[in-house]
C-alpha cells in the first residue's frame, strides 16, 4: 500500500512538472555596440549574447529570447516599462533611477583613441585637460565619464561632446577629421578598427593616423531591470535571482573569460599609445 502511495505521488509531481510551461521572457540588447552587443540579420550577437545564452540555458523555468534594438530605443522602452530587461547598461543609479540591475557580468576598459596629428599637438596635461577645445565623440545613449574635471569642462564649453549613433560611425567621423578624440571601451574599438582596415574603409592610412589615449576608467555591463510596471512582470526577481548565481558560477568556472578570449584574439593589432 505505501509503495502504491509513494508511485502516485510520483506521478502527481511528474504530471505537475508537465504541466508548469517555462515563462516567456524577451530581453532587449543594443543592436549597434560590436563585439559586445550587435545584430546579424535580425539576431543577436556579441560578446554578452554568448555569455546570456549559456546562463539562460541553466534556467529551464525560462525561455529567453533576444530582441536587438538601436540602444536609445531600448532604454525608452525600458524606461517606459514595456520592456522587462536589456543589456548592457553601466551602473547608474541617480540618471537612471527607473532601473534595477543584475551582479556585473563583465568588465570593460574606457580608453581616450585620438587622431595622431592632434596627438602630436597635446599639451603635457593629464586628460582632460590637454583635450581643451577639441571635437570628443560618444555614443548617443552612453552615460560614462564620471570624470569631475570632464563634466566641468563641459559645462564651461573648454570641451567639445559630439553624441555619435554608434563605434563605426564615430571612428570614420574620426578618421575623417569631424572629431579629434573619441571614447569608448577599448576593445569594441580595436574590433571595429579591424573590420575597418580589413573591407579598405581606411584606404592606405591603415591604423598610422590613430593612437591609443589614457585609459579613463573600467565599466562593468550589467542586465538592467526595469523598475516600471512590475505588475507586468511578477518573475523578476526570481529571475535575477537565479540569474545572479548562475553568472557567478560561470565566472568562478571561467566560462565568462573563455568567451571574452574568443574575442580578443580577433584583433591583433598595436596602436602607439599617447598620455597614459
């Protein structure tokens, strides 16, 4: 009679566990920030696509999917709660106070890239301040120099700040001599010089008319939460929950470097490198 009991129950739980579908979930990401976070026909790829999708495979309760979008689209979206997540935000917490965010999944590199005849002009000032009066670009959407002496100088109209769509279009603005300097992380821009040197963008020149500036900062990207509508979306913290210790595990495993690696070794270029 007890083991009878026993295999009914066993049933219950297996018929419960059928009938329990995983959650449809739809994760936004920027479709425009190579090697990181970019689209391929309509697919997302990049360096956090890989990672995501190895931690998303360790969660059977969800099946994810990956919608990439431009990144100022997707921060409206997320803004406005009709987004549950996106990646890959920076921290922070005052500018964009509508939004929660997952353990760090990996860290970038900000580095100043500079044109090498303004290079050649610098002052032997610290950044920022040899950079008085010249054409910075950032990407539109990117919240990410702290620097106080940056912000003040912006304030004061000493720098330039040119809000650019995305890398490929800030370095050819470079290249042609629309801006002076532009920051972003470092290896999105050695991927994207790379492809550019490769498919002749940069004609004979090659790479001798760029230099590697002082490295400003390291960003941590993030998997960002919208904070609105929560009544939308009643999984999320056991999501970051579980996706929290899943991107632990795969960081004390070395997934996480493995991929990154992967990416690294597309690029073996040298740039000469100026003020650090």
């Amino acid at each position: 009679m007890g083991r009878l009991l026993v295999m009914s129950l066993a049933c219950v739980l297996h018929a419960t566990s059928w009938a329990r579908a995983p959650v449809d979930v739809v994760i936004l990401c920027d479709a425009g920030y190579p090697p990181y976070s970019y689209a391929e026909e309509g697919e997302a790829k990049g360096i956090y696509a890989d990672i995501l999708r190895v931690a998303f495979a360790r969660m059977p309760d969800y099946r994810v999917r990956i919608r990439p979008l431009p990144w100022t689209r997707a921060l409206a979206e997320l803004a406005k709660g009709r987004a549950f997540a996106l990646y890959p935000p920076y921290k922070r917490t005052s500018e964009r106070p509508w939004m929660d965010y997952s353990r760090p999944i990996l860290r970038e590199k900000l580095v100043v890239f500079v044109r090498a005849d303004v290079a050649r002009k610098l002052s032997d000032k610290p950044f920022p301040q040899a950079y008085v009066g010249l054409r910075i670009g950032q990407n539109s959407g990117f919240i990410n120099i702290l620097d106080q002496d940056y912000q003040r100088m912006l304030g004061r109209g000493e720098l330039h700040q040119v809000r650019v769509k995305d890398n490929r279009t800030s370095l050819a603005m470079l290249y042609r001599g629309r801006l002076d300097a532009y920051i972003n992380d470092r290896r999105a821009v050695l991927w994207e010089l790379e492809r550019m040197h490769s498919n002749g963008v940069l004609g004979e020149m090659g790479l001798t008319w760029i230099v590697e500036g002082p490295w400003l900062s390291g960003e941590e990207g993030h998997l960002g939460y919208s904070r609105s509508r929560p009544r939308a979306y009643p999984y999320k913290e056991d999501f970051k929950k579980h996706l929290d210790a899943i991107l632990a595990d795969l960081e004390r495993e070395g997934v996480i470097y493995r991929i990154v690696t992967r990416y690294d070794a597309s690029y073996p270029l040298q740039l000469k490198a100026v003020g650090i």
